[in-house]
C-alpha cells in the first residue's frame, strides 16, 4: 500500500503529473493550486448557499476545474477544458443575469452564501492573474483562461443571485 505522505516535498519540491520535479513555488504550482484553493472554498461556498439550482452548477464546475487543474499540472497537458465546457458557463451567466435587474454598481456578499460565493470570484480572479503569468513563461490552451475569465463573472452573478434571494441585493449609486 503506497502512502501519500511521501516527504518528497520536505526539500519545497513537487513532481507534476506527468512527472518532472519542480520547486513548490514554480509558476505552473502556483497556478494549478490557485485552482485547487478555488475548488475548495467552493465546496465551502456549497454548505452556505440557498439557491439549490446553485448547487448542481457548482458541482459540475468543481469537476470542470478538475480538468482545469490537470491540464496546469502537467508539462505536457491534453486538451482537457474543451470550447463547449467555457459555453456552459457563459450560457449559465446569461441564465442567472436574466432574472436579476442589474442596474448600477452592485455590492456582492450582503448574506452569508454571497458572500462565500464572491470569495470564490476572487479566487477565481487570482487563479487569472497565475495562469497568465505561467502562460508568459509556457504556452497555455487559450481555453484555460477563457474558462476561468467567464467562471468570475458566473461565480459574481451567483453571489448578486444569494444576496437577492434574501433580498440583500445592494446597489450602489454612481455619479
């Protein structure tokens, strides 16, 4: 029986999936676990969220970043996020925007599940800012980025849709 306690990393190193030692601070680590931190406030963002039709969707997402991050971690990845996975969120932005009356400068997370889904935003945000700087170092499936540039902008219409649910939904005047 192997174990996953190794102590390979004790020396800040790490092997990536498809095999090749890296230091634990290697853009490509900093990136693919910047998805995983994701995945999990997600799973978080699960147990505080009133919307159930939220609950499938973040399901499926935690398995899509799945892909995401097995792609990161390995120096030769496959073509795992495909075109169709980055339309099932922008056609699920466009679902959820409908029902809300986006009018001015929202504030997210004025209720418990909003604001652990706009966690999740920032998160996804970070994991943005990571995979753009491992991209300025390899090349990177285009559809990486776009998949998580469009998750923000679901995981921010989520947290407006918590908020609106218990009718917290905050608008800021701009002038």
């Amino acid at each position: 029986m192997s174990s996953i306690s190794t102590g390979n990393g004790d020396r800040g190193k790490t092997r990536l999936w498809s095999g090749e030692e890296v230091s634990k601070d290697d853009f490509r680590v900093e990136a693919y676990g910047t998805v995983d931190e994701l995945q999990a406030f997600m799973g978080a963002a699960l147990h505080l969220m009133k919307n159930p039709e939220g609950r499938p969707l973040f399901d499926n997402i935690r398995r899509l970043l799945g892909k995401v991050s097995g792609e990161l971690a390995s120096a030769r990845p496959q073509a795992l996020i495909k075109e169709e996975d980055i339309q099932y969120v922008t056609e699920a932005v466009h679902r959820w925007e409908k029902d809300l009356s986006l009018n001015g400068f929202i504030i997210t997370g004025m209720t418990p599940g909003g604001s652990a889904v706009d966690l999740c935003r920032v998160i996804a945000r970070r994991a943005e800012r990571r995979i753009a700087t491992l991209s300025s170092h390899v090349q990177i499936r285009r559809e990486i980025p776009a998949f998580i540039n469009r998750l923000s902008d679901l995981f921010f219409i989520l947290s407006a849709f918590e908020d609106h649910l218990e009718k917290k939904l905050t608008f800021r005047k701009t002038e």
